[in-house]
C-alpha cells in the first residue's frame, strides 16, 4: 500500500525546503561560494541559495544554504515500530509480573566495548530512575544486576548463562567509527552461538539507537533518546510474558 | 533593576510633548480626512464592495459633494437613514448597487438625520463594548502567560495558510500572531474586501481575513487554555477604518504610530495626524492595544545614534494616545534591540534603553522588537542576537515581545523559524526568569551613563522641534534624517477642513459630548 | 582543465559531512524520524544520522541531521570572476577618472519594482556611505542621482536617457518568487529596446546578487553582501575607462 | 559586581580542607609509586620504548627489585650513572637493548650513586626553567586577550589532523587548545611513545605528539602575534610523568585533580594521593597551571545537588596544591554549566555558583566548562545554552573558558563547529564585556541566597569528610556518589612504602633540601 509523498515543509506544503551548512577546504571567495552553490545542484537540490559563506580558518570556509528537494518519502511504506507503547506504571508493571509470570525477573544491563557512558544504562536501572520515573531496581518484580561500564561481550554473556538473566540490556553512547553496531553485533552474535538468544529477553539502548536498527541487528527492542525505565520495564515485562505463554501452548 | 532617572528632565520632556502636540491637536480637531468618514460609515455597519471592487464607503463618500464632506459623511448618510428608513448596512448596500445615491436625500433636515442616526450610533458602539467586554471574558477564562507576551509574525499571503502557521506558533508558544500585510497596503486609499489568497510580502488586511484568524485563534485558545491575541497594521492611509474593522472582529492590538506613515511611507502629515487621532480613539473605545513603531527609526539608521530620537517618538506618542482618551495600560510604545552585535558593550546599552524606556512608561505595554538590520545568512550567530534581545527583555520586564528570527536576513518565516525562535525566547526567559529582580545596576556606571545620554539627547531633540512646531521639523528632517513638507506625500487630497456644523456622531459619543450638527 | 574534487568537511579530508535541519507536514513518532532518514538516503546521503527529531506543531515535526554527500565539486572548472577586486581608495579613483576620463560620471541609483529597501542602495551612494567607507556622492569624480525607492524600470531607463547617465545601480533586496530576477531582466531588456545598453555601465546590487547571477543576466557587474562603495566606484570608473579606450581605438 | 560572602564560612572551609588533607599528606609523604619513580627516570632524560614498545623508564622501574624499588629508582640508576659514566638517557638506551641492566651495579656505594646524579639534576631543573622562562619570554611578545582564555579541543585521534584543526581554531580566536585524551589512556600504566595517529575519542598524549602540536602553536602563535597554549591530561595512571614530560614540551597547561582518577576512572586512591602531589611540584616548578576536574561531579548527576561537592572539591583540591608548592595563579579550579536548561532560574543558579568561586578563589586562574550533559541534538537549543555559559563566564569573570559545542550530543567537533562556538563566545563575550563590572546582586536575593546554600551545604560536607578522614570518606561515597576502597582500583600495586633512606632528588631539589640517601 502506498500514501502520498511527503516532503520537507519551509512555509508551503511541498515547497521541499531544507536548511543545510557545511565546511569547504577551501579559501573563502566568491568562486567558493559558487561551488557551494554547485554542490548542492550536484545534491539534487533546487532553488539554492547560499545565504552565508565565509572563511573560518585558513583553507576553510562555511556555509550557510537554503534550497529545496524534488525528494519526497511515503510514510505508508516506512516501518519503524515503536517500542514505547505499552504504557504502565511501576504499580501495573509489578502487579503485571506476578499475576503472569509469578516470579521475579532477572535482568542485567551493562554498557558494552569499551564504552564508559554509564548514565544512560544507570538512568533506567539505578532507583533513582530518570525524569521521576522509577528505575528497574525499584520494582519488586525485577533483580537487577548493573555490571557497569566497559563490559566486554563475552563477560556479559558468561554473566546470563551463570545468572539465568532473563533480560539483557546493552547501552551504547559512543557511536564513532560504528563501534556501537559492532559491539551489539557481537553481543548478539555470542548469545546466539551459546544457545541463549531465545531464553533471553534482549535489549539495546543509547542516544543513537532506534528500535528499527534494534530489529535489524536482531534485538527484540531498542530504545533510544529519552527512554524511561518503566517504559523498557513494561517491554520486558509484556515480552516475556507473551513468550511464556506461546512455550506454554507448544 | 532601576536607573536613577532625573526625574526633572522625564517631566520636561512630557511637557515639551504637550507643548508640540498641541498645535497639531488644533489643526486635528478642525479637520476630517475621506479615511475618518469612511470609518463612521464602516462603525454603522455599511460594508462590502461595489463596482471594480470599490468598497461601498469609498463609493460613498468619494460620491459626497466637497461642501457635503466638510460636514461629514455621517449627515449626508443619515439623511437617507431617514429618509428611507433601511438599516445602514442595507442603505450601503442599496448606494453601492446604485439603486439609491445620498443626493436623492438632501432635502432631509439636519436633526431628523442625526436622529435618526443616534440609535445606530448607540447599537455600534454597544456592539464595540460587547467585542471588549467579550476578550475580557475570555482573558479570564483562558489567562495569558505572564509577559513578555511572545509575538510571532505570519506572512504568506495566503490567510488560509497564515491560518495553519498561527496555529502553529499558537502551540508552540506564541501569545500574539501579528498578519503581516501585503506589501504596499498602507499606501491603498482602500481597505480590500473579502478572504485574500495571495499578497505580496504578506496578507492583505481584510475584515474577513480579521475574521477567519479570530476564529481559528479563538479556537486554539480553547485548546490550550490561554487566549491568543490578534493584531494587524493600522497606521497608512486606512488608520481609522482599520480601528474600525479590528473593533469589530476583536483584534486585540494595532501597529498605530502618529508619525510612521509620514516618515516611512511618504504619507502625507496632516493626513497621519487627523487619521491617528480618531482611530486612537476607536482603538481606546475597544480596547485594543496599540503599538507605535519606533523600531523603524533603527532599521534605516545607526541605532547608538537613534536611540534619542526613538525615546523622543515614544513622548510624542504617548501624548498623542493621551489626547485621543487612551489610558497607559494601552500604549504599547516601541523599541527594538538593532545595535550592531560587534559593538563592545552593546548589550549594555540595549538594556539601558530598555530599561529607560520601562522606567519612564512604567504602565505603558513596552513592545520591544527584534534584531533585523544586523542578522546576516549566517543563522547560528542570528539566533544568538536573538538569545541576548530574548534576555533584554525579560530583564527589563517588557511586555510585547517580538520574537527574532534566526532567518532574518533570508526569508519571511519558515514554520521551523518560528518554533526554533519561540523555544528561544522561552528557554532564555525562563532560566533568567527573575534575573532583572536580582540585580542592580552601578550608580554612574557605563548602562546608567548611557540612559542618561539618551534621555538628555532626547530632550534636547523635543526642544529643537517644540521650538520649530513638529511640522516645520519633520520638514527639516528632524526624525530619521526624512525630510517631509506638510503638504507633500500621499493622500493629501483626502484631508479638509472641517465645515461649520461638521459631525462626527462617534467622536461627539466617544467624548461623551451630545451630537449635533 | 580539471583538478581535485572539493567535499565538505567534517573533520576528516573527504568525509563529505553536511548538517541539515527540516521540517516533515507529519505528527511526530519514530516513524516520522525514520522516514526523515530514509529522505536523506534518497536525496542521495550516506551515514544519515537524525539526531534530533520532535513536534513543534500539530501536524508538523522538525528534524535535525548529520550525514555525508558523496558528492564533490572541481574547483578548476568553476567561474565566478570577483568583481571587488579593483582595489582603490576615493582619491584614487577620483584621481583615476580625471585622469583617463576627465570628466564627472553620471549615475543613477535607484530600488526598482515594488521593492522599498533603500538601506543598501543608500549605503553605497549616500555622502555617508557604509562601514566608513564614502558613499558615491561624496566622490568628485561622480554625479550621482538616487532615485529611491519602488523605481518601475521603464522610469529608470527614460532617466538614463534624459540625463545622458553613465552608470546605472539597479537594487534588489526583495527576492520572493524570483521578484528580483523579473525587476533586473526587465531592466536590462527595457535598455537594450531603447539602445542605451552599450552606453552604459550596468550593475546590480542586493544581499542575493553574485556576480556570477548578475553576468548571466546580462549585466556588467552585480554585487552582493557587504559591499562598499568604493568597491562600486572602481568598478565604475575602470570600466567606463576601458571602454572608452576601446571605443577610441575603433 | 560582589556577592557578600560569609568569610568566616570561608575560613572554616579552608581549615576543614587542611584538616582534611594533612592525613593524606602523611600518607603521601612516606609513599612513592611506579609512576612517581619513572617520572624521575624521564627527568633524567630516559626515554624511548624497548622490546614490545614497552616505555624504557617502565623496563627500569619493572626490573627493580621491591626493596630497591622503595628506596628510589633514582638511586639504583644513578649507580649505573656513576659505574658507566654515560649520560641518563643514554644510559636508558643501553639498559633498553639489554646491553647493560641495574643489577649490574648493585656494588656502587649510595654517595657515589648520588653524586653522579647531582649535576643532571640540576641540569634537567635549569632545562624546566629555560622552558617556564621561554614561555614567559613568548607571553611577552605575543600577549593573549584578556580571559575568559576561550579553550578548544581536537580530537580526531591523528595528531597532523589535529594540528590542522588546532591552528584553525586558534585563527579563529581560540586562546588555548587541549589535545584530548585517546579513551582509557588515563588507565594505561604507561605513556605511549611518538607521533600517533589513530585514537580512539581522542589522540595519545606522548611527548612527541606535544612537541608536534607546541611547534604548530608556537607558528600560528607568531603569525596572530599572540601566545596560543596548549593543554593536556595528567589524571590518571601517570600523572607524574605527564606532569614532566608536559613540561620538557612547554605545554601551559594540565588538567591535574586530586580525585578524578578515584571517583570517575577507579583509580586507586592512594596510588592518586602520592601520584598528584609530585606531579604538581613538577607542574608548579614548570609554570603549568592545572586544571581541576570539578566538572566530573556535575555531568553524572544533578547539577543544583552537587553545587556543594564541586566547591568542596575546590578547597580540597586548592589545599593539596599548596602542599604541592603551588601558587594561587596556578590552581585553575573546575566548575561548570550543567544545571538543567529547562529549571526556572537555572541562570541564577549558575551565576551565583561561579561568582561565589570568583569571590573565594580570587587569584586562580578558574577554569568554566561549558554545558555537556543536557545538549541535546537540537544544535539552535544548544548553541543558546552555550550563550548564556559565556555570558555567565564573562560575568563572573572566570578565566579559563572552555567553548562549548553546539554538536555537543552528536560528536567530537567538527572543524565548523569550533569556528561557531568561537563565534558565539566572542560574541557575548564582546557584546556584554563590561556588563559584570556594572550590576550589583540584591542583599539576600534569589542569587545570594543560592551562593549561601552552596557555600553552607560545601562546610557540612567537609565538616563530615574531615570528622571521618578522607579515604574513609570516599569509601562511603561522600563524593559523587561513588564509593571507592583505600585498597581497591587500578594501579594499587604501584603503590609502596618509601623505606628509610629513599631518595627522589627532583623532590629534594623542588623543595630546596639537599638530596641524600
Ligand atoms: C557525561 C559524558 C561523559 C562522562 C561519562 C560519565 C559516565 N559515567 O557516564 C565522561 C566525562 C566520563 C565521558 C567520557 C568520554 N566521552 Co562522553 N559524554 C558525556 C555526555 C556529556 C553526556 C552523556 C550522558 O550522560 N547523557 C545523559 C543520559 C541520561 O542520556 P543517554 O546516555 O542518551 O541515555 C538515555 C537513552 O539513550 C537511553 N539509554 C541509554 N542506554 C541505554 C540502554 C538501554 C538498554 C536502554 C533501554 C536505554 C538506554 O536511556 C537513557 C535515559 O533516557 C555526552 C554528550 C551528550 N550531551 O550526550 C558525551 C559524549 C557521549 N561523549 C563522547 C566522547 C567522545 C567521550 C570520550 C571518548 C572523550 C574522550 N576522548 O575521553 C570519553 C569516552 C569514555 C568512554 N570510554 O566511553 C562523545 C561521543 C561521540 C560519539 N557519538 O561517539 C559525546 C557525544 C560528546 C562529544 N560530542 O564528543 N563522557
Ligand atoms: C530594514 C528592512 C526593512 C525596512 C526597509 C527600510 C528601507 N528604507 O530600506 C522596512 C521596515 C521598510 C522593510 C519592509 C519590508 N520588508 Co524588509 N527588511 C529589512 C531588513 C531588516 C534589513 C535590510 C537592510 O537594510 N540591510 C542592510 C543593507 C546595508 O544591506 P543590503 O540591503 O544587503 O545592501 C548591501 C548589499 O547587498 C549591497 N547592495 C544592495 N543593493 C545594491 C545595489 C547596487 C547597485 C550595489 C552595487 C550594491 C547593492 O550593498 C549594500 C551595502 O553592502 C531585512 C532583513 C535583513 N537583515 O537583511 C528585511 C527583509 C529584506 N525584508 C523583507 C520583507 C519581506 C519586507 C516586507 C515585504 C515586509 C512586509 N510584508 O511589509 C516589506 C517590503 C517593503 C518593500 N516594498 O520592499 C524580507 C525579504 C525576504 C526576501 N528574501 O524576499 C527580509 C529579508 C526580512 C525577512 N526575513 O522577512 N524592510
Ligand atoms: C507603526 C507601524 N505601522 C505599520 C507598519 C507596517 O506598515 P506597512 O504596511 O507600510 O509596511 C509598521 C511596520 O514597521 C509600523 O511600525
Ligand atoms: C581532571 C581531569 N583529568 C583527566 C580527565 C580526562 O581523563 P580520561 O583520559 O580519563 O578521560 C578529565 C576529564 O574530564 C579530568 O577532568
């Protein structure tokens, strides 16, 4: 099925306008401005006004355009489910364990690689919690294990074959030269070679992550920018849930 | 935060004021213009357009015999109420399709017209308090946020899409959606008729486009629980009938300066004086805020070099409000934050003047506007102009806050302008929100120095020019280095002398003073 | 000629990175940011990274985002010529003229259409001038008539011929609906139907002119952004200079 | 302007830090640490890497037996000085290849050891102040503008590229220019030798990348005739041999705490005790002013709370410089933007926060950081936040500024990204100048009272730390949350006693005691 296109918005519906700056290594001068103006020609752009071009260091200048794009998306044929849906609180969460699950569930979280960023994961597990919303240690029904930063994959790993983890949650907040994908790869990649990928609820998290990219690397979920803990806490929660019940039919 | 100000000099200045609007006030009360009598048709209710798109007031009174005009449009048209017995409205009407004209009636006595103008002069005004008492309604009901009120401007062209982007900004944050006009409207003998879907650097000013942005803001208001106020531009050629039109559609504000026309649209003076006066006085009437525009004196010239002639503006002004019945609470005079940003302590000086201006209009609704001449392409750099106007203002508790655009230099703004620009203004005001109450400022020091500079070079300018009259000193440039003779610019030919018997049954009820020929 | 291919930089030579904000006519959701992704893949970016996306109206999301072009321009093979090159001071060129004219220039400023922006048609001709630099007026070696604003270009050009004008400075600060395009093309074609383009040193001005634009439409010279006056009196005189020398030698 | 301060609050503080500190002090002075020994050898002029780019200065300092380990690697190597007669750093050479190894010269008596040291002692000191006194020489000739110094990092791993990017930079205005760290060198027991170029995060800081960059500055220092600096990272496992190598290259600068290895990197307390103490006699003798890391409190958790902790810390950190031999002009105390830009007079806050450390503090050169932790993708929101850093920076006249990014949340910068930062601190900067120097605080105000509630909720903490001795202290996680054991972290075994008769000259020198074992 396919909807219509949608384009950027400046002030007319489909006038495709787009805000852009960028460096050139280049000498600021008129010509620079001109290749400027040609680059985003080259870009595909239309209407391009270089609104600002000027030097910022030697051999360097900065730019400043407006222009507008012939590209349009059709929203009917992106899927990027959200992961953030199961609303509950704390309180439904806790009640929502017990009543299905009737056990405790055991998660741990962890920033992976040689990632220290720790006040992510720390802001969906500790008590505290983030923006007044509980951290998983504060729930009755979860035992949270936080392994901290710097976690190395196969110690992750080695921790949920030992603890019987139920869930894993993996942050990563340095995204330079793709080390998050890398790492989370691996991560899933040893679960599954260890034959615990499917006893194991996984998660990953970071400024960087959405769930689509979670899906595509083989998570059950990723979250990203602004994640509450009870918002993952419900996730894992609904998720093994249903999991139990489908093992329960089989 | 206070400047000592010397309180003397603030007095001599407002007595210097009075001293120069009073002659002009003379001139004002023995004349009319084509613009005042097309408003008392409009208050009545006469409206719509004839042929060629001519509004029926314009056909009305350009029809009236130069004798008849100098008594006023409202005798002539108030013969034919009489003698016809129609409401206004449908008199207008039957004029503008030419099936009756106002000779026909001119045998009618003087008294039987006002008589029988007096209970429609009674229902419109009736229906002007019933718009006021109605915004007081929904003020209360849906309370503002506390000032500065953030001011966003709309401009497509087209009112439908004004519609959506006010209602944006509305949500966004915005507490004021100005509609700014199309290119050149002021310089229209004409108030345009109907919705309009296309304009020139903005959307024409319409009684009906009034009306589709008061709706959909009304609208929005309910949603987030906070009234969205109105405004549009009076001051051009149309002054009075604009007050009129927006009194009816409940605008809550009006751009209305008694000298912006003359100086910056080559209007013609005693035009702009006699217009200002008796739209003010609508504008009292309903209780719409105006906003004079002192901002303009600083986008064409240096503004450390202005700053006097702005504060001097705002005297003038203010008289001019006074002597038209506005209270203080309704003279929103203006300044704008245009120093150039690569002066070494210019912000100092904009809080200076920010603060003067505070300090000697304490119950004036300051509207303070943005960074316009100084914004270049390069965005980033203009939105940090913007924080530091954004902070001005919520230290020296303005209260009209334009907010500046980041695209300035570049394009009328962008939906994305507009919210980036809000979520400026409202993240500076609020993490400095008490931040004015919190301090002082050095007794002699560099910010106190400067406000007393300005204050002593604007009273020095009102004195220049109480000694000369204010229309030999427009003539001599004395404002914004524009030299304007008092018979030149446009819509000269609209002004006359009022004749023995004149009326103007809304001016005599707005003074509370009987009508009578 | 060609030489090397210039991209932008980020922080690396060739990284190609570009930032980018606009705003999609949706609600905001993870598909929304997703689908601003995916309209920069389609606008031909690699690594899209959306690192901000949120709701700033109904119906309306902004978005913010980092990725890089393949693209890249060829310095070599682009012609902007400057026109701010002829560096001389007011004495010089007053000097100059007496010298290889000897005789006082004519120009004609003036906003033509609709457009009212006197302030920068102003800053050049003006006694005052801009950024301390002497306006036109205040030149010996010119006679300058400003005709302000909201010139209709036939009125320009039935001044030019009536006061036998040298040199014609056409402003255009207003640029909606390509308004500024339309006002200079009629200008120059109003010249040459009446034979006065030959005659005259022709140049346009406003904060989007380039002289690049401005050559295209057949004018001698166009200046944009921050010009001074002095900039335009040389241009002025050098010109005219030539042109006369040539028109000797014919 | 001038916040009225409790003085005697203050001088109870101060003597709270010495309480605090003089424990620790007893501690450190009867301890030395691998570092600290390997530190000596790279004075001496030991240098370069051995088998498996293992540093030569850790090839000795491994191999030394533990009892001649505590007393000194000074003294064993200085027998092999006094044996061979060759100069230290050949000596280092020799020993790399293996052509010679300590043990060798286990029969050479004490005083001879020494001896043989004492004239590349004091020629390696008078190297250090040919140095100090090269720098003050280039300040002279090439002044800097006035402070807040803007600070910019590089950060691309490839020290050439960052050289291109630090001369950027520093055409842009920057004043000083810190190489960042590669990630986890501060847990690397050793300093990676030469030129690098890949990093993780950042670029290794090795002498030869110092010398690199310090040339680069010292050009574009020469071409904008003004003295750009340069900075780096001592914190962490090798602070003393940063501290000496940093400077032999003349950097001005180094970011130097007495607990950020312990709280935020698990380094061993003790090891960071002994470790910090020679590195800043190193950085006092040499002229580089340290960098506290009080920043660190505020990026992992609340801001408003940990007001008190960062001004604790302060004194902390200043009473430990002192015993260290630091003057005032050297301590660059830490602090930093980082309230919530979303709280209601966060701005305040903030002001009152580093005007108070102004006022306590007011001859260190204190460092501001700019806003990290709540800079979202939203790069127009964050370019504001930066706005009012630098506002508040200019204010309160703080001294070393470092620019804040509007990619904060996105990457390490981008070239474009330091040029717009630059852009905006020079521009508030240069706008508001003065703006500090005319406003005075309101008695008992929003702000004062803010500053007292830090200043109160800083004594009560070190009322606490100094009632339970500060390793305890940190063990119960007084500070930031984080609780560390006196014997847990990294590079606690590179702690020892020192035994009788230890002998670290350049300690002995530092501090004009003669030297013998
Ligand atoms: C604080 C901070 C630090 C602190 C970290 C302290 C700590 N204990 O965490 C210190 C100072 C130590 C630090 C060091 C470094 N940092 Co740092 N740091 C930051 C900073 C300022 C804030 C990060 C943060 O705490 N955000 C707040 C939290 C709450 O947000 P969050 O992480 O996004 O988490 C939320 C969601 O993403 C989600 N989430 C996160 N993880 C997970 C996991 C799961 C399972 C789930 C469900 C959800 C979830 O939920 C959280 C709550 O909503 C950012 C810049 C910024 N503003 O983002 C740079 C930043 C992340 N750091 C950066 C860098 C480069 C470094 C260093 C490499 C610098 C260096 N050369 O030394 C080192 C690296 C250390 C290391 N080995 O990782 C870069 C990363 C660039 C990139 N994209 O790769 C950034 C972006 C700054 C920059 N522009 O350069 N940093
Ligand atoms: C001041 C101003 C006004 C003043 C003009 C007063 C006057 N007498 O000029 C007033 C308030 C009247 C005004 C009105 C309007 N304005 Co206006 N205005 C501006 C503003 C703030 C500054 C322009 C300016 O003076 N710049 C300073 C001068 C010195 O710079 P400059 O013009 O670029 O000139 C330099 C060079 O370009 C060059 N140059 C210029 N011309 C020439 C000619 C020659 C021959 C040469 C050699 C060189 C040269 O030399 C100059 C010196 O270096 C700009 C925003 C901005 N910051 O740019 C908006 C702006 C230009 N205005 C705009 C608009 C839309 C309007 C209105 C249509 C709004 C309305 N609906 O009423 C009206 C239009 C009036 C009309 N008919 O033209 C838009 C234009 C959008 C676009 N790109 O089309 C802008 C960009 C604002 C915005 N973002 O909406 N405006
Ligand atoms: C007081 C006042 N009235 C009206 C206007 C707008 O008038 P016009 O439609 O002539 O641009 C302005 C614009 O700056 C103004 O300041
Ligand atoms: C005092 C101090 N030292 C060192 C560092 C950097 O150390 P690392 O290399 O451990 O990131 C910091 C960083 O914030 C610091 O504040």
């Amino acid at each position: 099925m396919t909807g219509r296109l949608i384009k950027p918005y400046g002030d007319t519906m489909n006038d495709g306008k787009v805000q852009m700056s960028f460096t050139l290594p280049v000498e600021w001068s008129e010509t620079a401005d001109e290749a400027a103006r040609q680059l985003a020609g080259k870009m595909g752009f239309a209407d391009v006004q270089v609104v600002e071009g000027r030097p910022i260091a030697g051999g360097f200048s900065f730019f400043v355009l407006y222009a507008s794009t012939p590209q349009g998306v059709d929203l009917e044929t992106i899927h990027a489910p959200s992961v953030r849906t199961h609303a509950m609180t704390m309180e439904e969460v806790d009640a929502y364990v017990l009543d299905r699950i009737g056990r405790k569930l055991r998660v741990a979280g962890a920033c992976i690689g040689t990632d220290a960023h720790t006040v992510g994961i720390d802001a969906i597990l500790n008590m505290k919690g983030y923006k007044g919303d509980y951290g998983l240690e504060r729930y009755h029904s979860f035992e949270t294990f936080n392994l901290g930063s710097q976690v190395a994959p196969e110690d992750l790993v080695a921790f949920t074959k030992l603890h019987a983890v139920d869930a894993i949650l993996a942050s990563q907040v340095v995204t330079q030269k793709g080390s998050d994908l890398k790492n989370f790869t691996e991560l899933a990649e040893l679960l599954e070679a260890e034959g615990l990928r499917d006893r194991v609820v996984l998660v990953c998290g970071g400024p960087r992550v959405t769930n689509l990219m979670a899906s595509e690397l083989g998570y059950d979920a990723g979250f990203g920018r602004g994640t509450l803990p009870s918002e993952v806490a419900a996730f894992i929660a609904v998720t093994l849930a249903h999991r139990l019940r489908e093992e329960t039919r089989v | 935060m206070e400047l000592r100000i010397d309180r003397t000099a603030v007095d001599r200045c407002r007595a210097l004021a009075s001293a120069i609007a009073a002659p002009v006030q003379e001139f004002i009360a023995a004349h009319s213009t084509v613009s005042v009598e097309r408003a008392v048709l409009r208050l009545f209710g006469v409206d719509g357009v004839g042929p060629d798109d001519v509004p029926v007031a314009n056909l009305i009174v350009d029809a009236l015999p130069e004798a008849e005009r100098r008594r006023g449009a409202a005798l002539a048209f108030g013969r034919g109420v009489a003698e016809t017995g129609l409401d206004p409205g449908v008199l207008g009407e039957a004029i503008a399709v030419g099936r009756y004209a106002l000779a026909d009636f001119a045998g009618v006595p003087d008294a039987a017209a006002l008589g029988a103008l007096r209970p429609h002069v009674e229902s419109a005004l009736a229906h002007l308090r019933v718009r006021r008492e109605e915004r007081q309604a929904l003020l209360a009901r849906w309370p503002q946020l506390p000032p500065p009120l953030l001011y966003v401007i709309v401009a497509s062209g087209n009112i439908y899409e004004d519609r959506s982007a006010a209602v944006a900004a509305a949500e966004a944050g915005a507490q004021i959606i100005a509609v700014i006009r199309s290119t050149g409207q002021s310089l229209l003998d004409f108030v345009p008729f109907g919705p309009t879907t296309e304009g020139f650097g903005g959307t024409y000013a319409t009684q009906a486009n009034f009306r589709i942005m008061r709706a959909a803001l009304d609208q929005v208001s309910e949603k987030l629980g906070r009234y969205v106020m109105l405004t549009n531009y009076a001051s051009g050629l149309c002054m009075p009938e604009i007050a009129a039109t927006a009194a009816l559609e409940r605008l809550d504000m009006l751009l209305n300066d008694s000298m912006y026309g003359i100086l910056f649209r080559d209007i013609n003076m005693k035009r702009t004086f006699v217009d200002q006066h008796f739209s003010r006085m609508l504008n009292a009437y309903s209780g719409i805020v105006i906003n004079t525009g002192e901002d303009n004196y600083l986008t064409t010239a240096d503004a450390v070099d202005q700053a006097p002639a702005v504060l001097a503006s705002q005297f003038i002004n203010e008289e001019f409000a006074h002597r038209a019945g506005m209270p203080d609470a309704q003279i929103g005079l203006g300044d704008a934050y245009e120093i150039d940003p690569g002066l070494e302590d210019g912000f100092l000086f904009q809080v200076a003047q920010a603060q003067l201006a505070r300090q000697i209009f304490p119950n004036a609704p300051l509207k303070y506007m943005p960074p316009t001449k100084h914004m270049t392409g390069d965005i980033f750099k203009g939105h940090l102009v913007d924080a530091l106007f954004n902070l001005t203002s919520v230290m020296t508790g303005q209260t009209i806050h334009l907010c500046g655009m980041l695209t300035e230099a570049i394009h009328t703004p962008y939906l994305a302008d507009r919210a980036l620009s809000i979520e400026n203004a409202r993240y500076i005001m609020n993490t400095a929100r008490h931040f004015g109450d919190e301090i002082a400022l050095r007794p002699g020091g560099r910010i106190e120095r400067r406000a007393e500079d300005v204050l002593a070079g604007c009273e020095a300018l009102l004195d220049r020019v109480a000694g000369m009259g204010l229309m030999a000193a427009i003539d001599a440039a004395l404002f914004a280095d524009v030299k304007r003779s008092p018979d030149g610019g446009r819509g000269f030919d609209g002004v006359f002398p009022r004749a023995a018997g004149y009326v103007n049954p809304f001016e005599n009820a707005l003074r509370g003073e009987p009508f009578t020929a």
